[in-house]
C-alpha cells in the first residue's frame, strides 16, 4: 500500500481502522473520551501504529498527545504525520534531523464534487486538471485536495501557521510526483519549493506524502 510514497529513511505503517479498536494509554483515552466510536475507533488505530513506529526508533512506550491544534506531539528528535479515512489509516515517522516536517494524507479514491472543488482549487489548477489524462478529472481534484491537507500537516510543525486552501498551489505530475508552491507568505517556507511530494491510487484509497528534508537547501 505505502511502497515508493515516502523515502527509505522514513518509517510507514498502515491499518484498518474499522477493525477492532485499538490498545489507547489512559492519557491518550482521555483526548477521545466523549468523541463518537468512528473517531475512537480511528484515533486509537493512529496512536497505536504511531508507537508501534515510535518503538522503531527505540522509543519507551509513551502516550503520544495532541497540541492546541490538534497536532500529534512527535518526541523530541522525531516528527511524523497522521491520516484516517474508511477503512485506511496510515502514520509515518521519521528522525528530525534529516526531515523539518512530513505529511500524510488519505482519501477514498472518488471523485470530488464540483461545489467543493470550487473551494479547493486555484483556477489555474482546475484548467490544469481538466486537461490532464492520467486520472479522472474529479479524481485528480481530490487528489490536488489530499495533497494539500498534506502541505498544511507537513508544514505546520515549522511554522504553526493554519494554511487555506488557496494559499498553496499543486502540480501533479503523471508519475506519481507532486510539485508544491506555497503563495502565502510564510517566511519560514519560502517558496514552497523545498516540498517534495508523492501520491498513488491503491487499494481503492488516494493517497498523498509530502516532506521537507534538511538536506535540501
Ligand atoms: C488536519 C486536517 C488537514 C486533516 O484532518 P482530517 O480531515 O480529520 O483528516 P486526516 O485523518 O487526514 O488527518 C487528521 C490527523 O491530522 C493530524 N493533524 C491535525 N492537525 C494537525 C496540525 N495542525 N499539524 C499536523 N498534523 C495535524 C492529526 O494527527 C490528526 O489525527 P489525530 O487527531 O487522530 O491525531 C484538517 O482537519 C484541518 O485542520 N484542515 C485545516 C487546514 C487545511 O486543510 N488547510 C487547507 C490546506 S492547505
């Protein structure tokens, strides 16, 4: 399901979070306490995959929290990025030093309705996307939509900004690569070019990656 989304040197693993809820710590139980089952049950498959990759890293078992704005509380020296949708969750971790952020998301492979993509484009997106011929034109929108919500995961841990959707550009390139230009300005991200992102269509899932590395200038 992951293979070839996100480098070597980070660490992926996926699940079903319609399967039987997960092992949560006491402290974690408490974030979900009063959510619906579908979000415990989401929740509790995300921090369980999440340690599980935490233990990789040697990591002691540690519940694993969320900030004020919602975002998981990586230990220092790691940082990582979280996604649910139906029947996939997927959590991806990776040693801070050779990667500033990472995002992940998933969506189900449908198509986006046009009242929504409106919200979510750039026009000069929509043109691009209706004269692409790799994917369904409504497809590729959730696409562009998926990576997007990755851009805001993975870029947030360097500039706790809250991103819209117009404020970042997406060019899917039929390969499976994505190129990333961020028009707010956001001083701590430049251009945006320094993003590299990847997606695939697997399993009946879109799926997005998107990271920062250090190494990249
Ligand atoms: C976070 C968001 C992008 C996706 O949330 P979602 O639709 O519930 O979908 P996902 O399941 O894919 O992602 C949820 C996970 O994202 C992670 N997340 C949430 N807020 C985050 C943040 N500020 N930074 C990093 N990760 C975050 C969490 O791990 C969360 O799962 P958890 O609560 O179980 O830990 C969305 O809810 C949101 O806040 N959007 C506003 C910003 C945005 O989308 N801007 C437009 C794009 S630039």
């Amino acid at each position: 399901m992951l293979e070839g989304l996100l480098p070597s040197d980070v660490r992926a693993r996926f699940g079903d979070p319609r399967a039987e809820m997960a092992r949560l710590l006491p402290e974690e139980e408490r974030l979900v306490a009063s959510a619906v089952a579908k979000r415990r049950h989401e929740f509790s498959h995300g921090r369980a995959l999440a340690r599980a990759l935490l233990a990789e890293f040697g990591v002691p078992e540690a519940p694993l929290l969320s900030g004020p704005q919602r975002e998981p509380l990586w230990p220092s020296g790691l940082v990582g990025s979280v996604t649910h949708t139906d029947g996939l969750c997927v959590v991806a971790v990776a040693e801070s030093e050779r990667y500033a952020g990472i995002g992940v998301d998933v969506e189900p492979d449908a198509p986006l309705e046009d009242a929504l993509a409106a919200r979510i484009c750039l026009p000069e997106e929509r043109v691009r996307l209706a004269a692409q011929d790799f994917c369904e034109p409504a497809v590729a929108t959730r696409l562009v939509f998926s990576a997007k919500e990755a851009v805001y995961k993975c870029q947030f841990y360097l500039t706790r900004r809250f991103l819209w959707f117009p404020d970042v550009e997406i060019w899917l390139e039929p390969a499976g690569d994505f190129r990333v230009r961020i028009l707010a300005e956001v001083t701590e991200l430049g251009d945006g070019a320094r993003f590299v992102g990847r997606w695939a269509r697997r399993g009946g899932f879109l799926l997005t990656a998107v990271w920062l590395a250090r190494d990249a200038g």
